[in-house]
C-alpha cells in the first residue's frame, strides 16, 4: 500500500492558481444552494408544496464536482467562506498541515495536526 501524499511546499504552491478559481466558484456555488434552499423553504411554507427548485440539484453537482476536485489531492477544505485549505505535509520529520487561504500570496504558514488556523506558525 502506498503512503498518502504529502505536499512540499512548492507542490501546494504549484496547485494554488487553480485552486484560487475553484475555491471561488465552491464559495458562490455554497452561496447560491443556501439561496436556493432558503427560497424553497419559503415557498414550502407559503403553499405547502409544488416548488420549482430545479436550480438547487444544478448547484448541489456544481458544488459536489468542486469538493471532489479537492478530495482527490488530499486538500483538505476547512472554511468555504474563508477559502481556507489545508494540505498534508512534513516539517522536521513530523507530520503537520501547510495552511493557506484565498487571498494570500503563497503557502506560508503550518500547523500541527492537532491545531487549527489559531495554531499557525510560518515556515
């Protein structure tokens, strides 16, 4: 059995342009389904039934093809919102998490596995 990936921190730099474009469009997918799901509610409440959400099961795969992408390379997503991901990495021998989110420059910061983006240190 192979080991699981572990990212350097230029392999998790190499992924950030098109993680940048991806965790956008997760941010406004998980936007739009909140959307569409608190208008189907209220539409529900109002008549009791008979609701075109359509719209929702379109969002739902958008979102679904996004969190997967994710899921096949090991980057663990910590805040939509935020765009906050975690990659698995190594620092002096240990197993941590390289940390980033949209809006900065490059993978700078760690953590340990046990600690979330409070406990970030950079490298």
């Amino acid at each position: 059995m192979s080991e699981p990936k572990r990212y350097s921190v230029d392999e998790a730099n190499a992924l950030l342009p098109e993680l940048r474009e991806r965790l956008i469009r997760l941010r406004e997918a998980r936007r739009r389904l909140i959307a569409s799901s608190q208008r189907i509610t209220a539409r529900v409440a109002a008549d009791g039934g008979g609701v075109g959400g359509s719209d929702w099961f379109e969002i739902q795969r958008e979102l679904k093809t996004e969190i997967l992408w994710l899921a096949e390379r090991r980057v663990a997503l910590r805040d939509p919102e935020a765009g906050l991901v975690d990659f698995p990495g190594e620092r002096d021998g240990q197993d941590v998490w390289l940390c980033w989110r949209l809006g900065e420059d490059e993978v700078a910061w760690w953590h340990e596995l046990d600690t979330g983006f409070i406990g970030r240190k950079p490298l």
